[in-house]
C-alpha cells in the first residue's frame, strides 16, 4: 500500500471562492430568498457549511455516553424498543392484539389504560406477557397511583422480579392541564401524584412514572422549538416540586422520561433528539445531581399524527418510514411508528403489521441498529443541533423569567403561542408552501374515502387540540364526494390552445388544483381555435373552463375565450397570473386567476360553495 495522499493536488478552496462562484451561478438573484431556508424554528439555515462552522461548537470532542450525552448514552449499538400501540380498551382483545404484536417483533406494547384497572383486568391483559422481556407503556389512565399500586400487586402475587419490568405510564399532569384547560384535581393534588408515582416504583428502576410529552405539543401544531422549550418547561417544574418536597433530583430525574414527535422534516428532527439531551443535562446541572445517571434521559419517540392524512393513505407509510429512521439516527430509545390508516379508522393487524415491519427493516436489513450517533461531525446536523439548542433555550428561559411553565400554561401564553404556530402551518399548506403529498398536492382525483371513515370520538378538549394539517383539504374532498352521491362531481375543462409546451405545464397545474377538491377533470390534445374548445367544453357538461396557455397568448385567445364561456353559462378560470392584459381579460369575463401564489384552499372553498350545493 502506498502513504501517497491522493488529495496533495489539489489545493484548499476558501469559503470566499465558493462564495464567488455562488454569486456568479446565482447570475444576480438574490443570494438569500434563493439559498437561504428561513425556518419556522427561529433561526436560518445556509446552503453549505464547512469545518470553520463547528469551531464554535463546544461539545464535539466526547463519545457516546459521554457528558453532555448529545450523542446518547449507547455505546456497543444503538438498539431501540419497538413499541406496537395497541388502542384496543378491552383487556381480552388488547391482550389478543399485544400478543400478536409480540410475536410479529414488538418488543415493547403501549396500552390504552382508560377502562383498564384492576387485578382482574391485568391478570387478562397480561397473560401470557412475559414482562422481564417485553417492555409496558400503561397510557390514559384515570388515576395512575390506583393502576400502579394494582401493578404492583400484580407483579408481586407472580413473583415477577421488578427491576427487570421495564417501560413507563403516560402520566403528565401538566400536559393534561394544557389539553383540558385544568388540572384533574388541583396543581398541588396533581404534582403530588408525580412524587407518589415515584415512591410507589422505587423498586422498578427500569420504568419510568412521569413521560413529559412533548407529542401532545407537536400534533396541535408547536414547532420544533415549542416543543423542546416546553417540554424542558414542563420537565422542570416536575424536578422543582419534587425537590421542595423531599425528593432528591435523582429520585425524580431518572423516573422520567420524554415523549417527544417525530415529523417529516428529516435531518432537523434528528438533530433535535441530540439537542434535547444536551439541553436536559444543561438544566439538570443547575440541580447539581451527585449522580451522572440522572442526565441519561430515555427519549420516546413517536410518529406524527399531525402530518398523516386521509386520502393516499399509504403515502403515510412513507411518512413513517422517514420519521422512523430520523428518530433511530437520533438515538431514540424507544420508536412508535403509527399504522397509515389510523387518520380515518381504527388500525387493523394489516396496519400494525406494517407499521412494525418498517422498523424491523431498520434494524435488520438497513442496520440502523449498530452504529451510534452516525450524525456526529457532520457540518449540516451539528449545526442544526447547535441552533435547535439555541432557541429551545432561549424559549426555556423566557418561560421562566415569566414564573414557569405551570403559570404559562394556566394563563393560556402556551396555548397562544402553540395556535399560532399552527395558523402559520395551516397558511403554509393553503398555500402549498409546505405539500402534503395527495392532498394539497398530486392528488388521486379518482380516489374515494368517504365510506371507508369510521366515526372517531369528537374533540372536546378545552385546551391544545389535536390537529391534522391535511384537515381543511380533506374536508373540501368529502364534500365534493358526499355531493357526488346524489349529483356529478364538479367538472373542470382544460382548454388547451398555443404555445405546446406552455399549455401542457399550465394543464398540470390545474389538474393538481382542481383535483385537490376531488373535481373531475377533462383532459384534451387542445384546439387550434377558442370556438372548438367551447363546443368540447359544451358536449362534455362542464361546471368549469380553465383556459391553458402562455402568458402572451391570452391577450389574443384568452379575452374571446371569457366572453364565448360566458355567454354558455360557464365559470371562466384563466391558469396563470399575466402581467399585461389582466383588465381586459376581466373585463371580457373572466371569473378567476389561479397560480402557485394562489391561496389554493380559500380558492377551492369558494367553488365548492358554489358548485356543490
């Protein structure tokens, strides 16, 4: 083998010279609407980065299990537990479910608690459950120290050893607070529950009491910011009560852990799990822990529900296989990838199925199970841990010097601010700045799920909702099908004349538009005169004629188009936004303008009120 270092000829090249070469490209855009991304998250992110870009960064010379613990607390792999949701309330059934999901390679179950409390149930929900291997998330309780205390009981009268029970109950008062308007019982009652939860559990050192749940934050519509800040918020009042209450920080500390999302945007929610870590050890040495295993915070993540969507359902499974592998590259400890279908019906062993299978693939065939920290000294993820960090921080404080996040959330800032943000991303997906694949954008116009959805429970919370951002467009979608039952769907007619090519791309468009409301859309080769497209548009019963061409063209074809639609009664929609021309098209009678600055939602809105009443 040769020492000869192959890159010897060629010489460094500065950040000044790609600069330079940037500037040139770019040909005198402007360098920052095309280049730089203004994130929802506060801070803006730079088409490159360079090794000069870490020099500020002051946590990159540590390993895995080492502190801060940015990089997590593996070290030989990085395994995680694969969580099957099981919503199922019943104790036979849920154990039914439970059991098949074990087999199919779950290795931990989250049960739905709300119905199930006593010996009797857990002795049917359990059965068969080895717990010494198979992890337990106890969620949705109505009272959490009864449940633990009947656990308990259960594990005892089964001699199970109860420090190898391994898993967690969904207790967070607070986050109950943010989602009902009110505590259960008092701030006070509530708090105190936490400290019983963890004196009940001593023993279990593997299952944790107090899940901060950041999830809850992200599937109303926080950003990612909202939700570290808040949840580090949240997580500190727990330690404050408790150690002014006769626990010390690493009683509480290592009996929680965080239930944090994880969302489409990929690189960004890994390095938030890394900054999550480093932010948690930054407050918990504000404490001054005698013990460096309170800063090891077990990390739950769990698939967004806010980004999953009715219509293209199994779009949704693409989803979920990016959020899976973001939150194993991230280090999460334990991953729930939610079934594609749960936005419309209740998952079936199909769906769950699936949903365990991507995370096996994971592990088995793609390896994400054997390197940790993969992400470590890359320029772009550590400094979108470094400014992740930064904000969540800098919002963690602001909390504070308010009087804390209990204080917040009851004098609804928290609720504020979380709604806003949602606004923002509901403005986004109007607008198609942000695309939801087969809803606000390629939709299956010939799609139908207006029978497939099964009634959910209405959302009666008082305070943080749960939200889907695909809602108001599958809304506009069951409309036009639940129209479609008794009448024709809506029909939209291309008339496509001109410039070939400038026809075509502008057909796509409003075949894109239009199908996001489930119109059918009829399609053509074009016309070589307005009059024969008007004549088409008249044999094929359209509601709509949107007229295809380049911008130079509809002076000449758009305004005899306006006048002859509107003389047979139709809607008259020209596809573009021309800069000249514009009065005498309108003049002439055209009703509309659509274009990608359109508002395609409030467009949409309109005509489904008049067309498919």
């Amino acid at each position: 083998m040769t020492d000869e270092k192959l890159f010897n000829e060629f010489k460094p090249i500065t950040t000044e010279q790609w600069e330079e070469v940037i500037q040139k490209d770019l040909k005198g855009a402007d360098y920052d609407k095309k280049l730089i991304w203004k994130t929802d998250e506060g801070f803006k992110v730079r088409p490159y980065y360079r090794a000069e870009d870490l020099q500020n960064i002051d946590y990159l010379n540590v390993l895995p299990n080492e502190f801060p613990y940015t990089r997590g607390n593996k070290v030989h792999d990085n395994n995680w537990e694969i969580v099957q949701n099981i919503s199922e309330r019943c104790p036979v059934k849920a154990n039914e479910e439970a059991r098949a999901a074990i087999k199919g390679g779950a290795t931990t179950i989250s049960f739905n608690m709300k119905e199930i409390c006593s010996i009797e149930d857990l002795e049917t929900l359990f059965q068969g459950i080895d717990l010494t291997k198979i992890g337990v998330r106890l969620l949705h309780a109505r009272c959490y120290v009864s449940l633990m205390k009947n656990f308990i009981q259960y594990l005892e009268k089964h001699h199970i050893d109860k420090k190898a029970v391994k898993g967690g109950t969904g207790f967070d008062a607070i986050a109950y607070c943010l989602r009902n308007g009110k505590f259960y019982r008092s701030t006070e009652d509530d708090l105190r529950e936490a400290i019983e939860l963890v004196k009940l559990t001593e023993e279990m050192p593997e299952f944790k009491v107090v899940s901060v749940q950041g999830i809850l934050l992200h599937n109303a519509g926080a950003t990612i910011v909202q939700e570290m800040g808040y949840v580090l918020g949240m997580a500190n009042e727990y330690l404050a009560f408790a150690t002014s209450n006769g626990l010390t920080v690493e009683q509480m500390g290592r009996k929680m852990d965080l239930s944090l999302s994880i969302a489409s945007n990929y690189f960004m929610e890994i390095a938030k799990l890394r900054a999550i870590r480093l932010l948690w050890t930054t407050m918990l040495e504000q404490y001054k822990p005698q013990c460096d295993c309170v800063y090891k915070i077990r990390i739950n993540s769990i698939a967004s529900s806010w980004n999953k969507t009715i219509y293209d359902p199994y779009v949704n499974m693409l989803r979920t296989t990016t959020e899976g592998m973001s939150a194993a590259l991230g280090g999460a400890d334990s991953i729930t990838l939610q079934p594609f279908d749960v936005a419309y019906k209740a998952d079936d062993d199909f769906s769950r199925r699936i949903s365990r299978n991507v995370q096996i693939i994971l592990k088995e065939e793609s390896y994400f199970n054997q390197v940790v920290d993969p992400s470590a000294g890359s320029y772009y993820i550590e400094n979108l841990t470094d400014s992740l960090a930064e904000q969540a921080w800098n919002l963690f404080r602001e909390v504070e010097a308010e009087g804390g996040m209990i204080q917040a959330v009851l004098a609804g800032k928290v609720k504020a601010a979380v709604e806003e943000s949602c606004n923002k991303r509901n403005m986004n997906i109007a607008t198609r700045k942000y695309i939801l694949l087969g809803t606000n954008q390629f939709p299956n116009i010939n799609e139908a799920m207006l029978d497939k959805i099964e009634k959910h429970e209405e959302e009666t919370a008082a305070g943080l909702r749960n939200y889907r951002g695909a809602a108001a467009f599958e809304e506009l979608r069951l409309t036009t099908e639940k129209y479609a039952h008794t009448h024709s769907r809506p029909k939209v007619f291309l008339l496509k004349i001109g410039n070939l090519a400038m026809r075509q791309a502008r057909a796509g468009f409003v075949t894109n538009f239009f199908g996001c409301a489930g119109y059918e859309i009829i399609d053509n080769a074009g016309f070589a005169t307005v009059a024969e497209g008007i004549e088409a548009a008249k044999a094929a019963k359209a509601n709509v004629v949107v007229i295809c061409s380049s911008d130079d063209e509809y002076v000449t074809y758009g305004v005899e188009a306006a006048k002859a639609a509107k003389a047979e009664g139709f809607i008259f929609i020209v596809a573009g936004n021309p800069a000249e021309g514009v009065e005498e098209l309108k003049a002439a009678g055209t009703d509309d303008f659509i274009h990608v600055r359109t508002n395609v939602l409030d467009c949409l809105k309109k005509y489904n009120q008049i067309l498919c009443q």
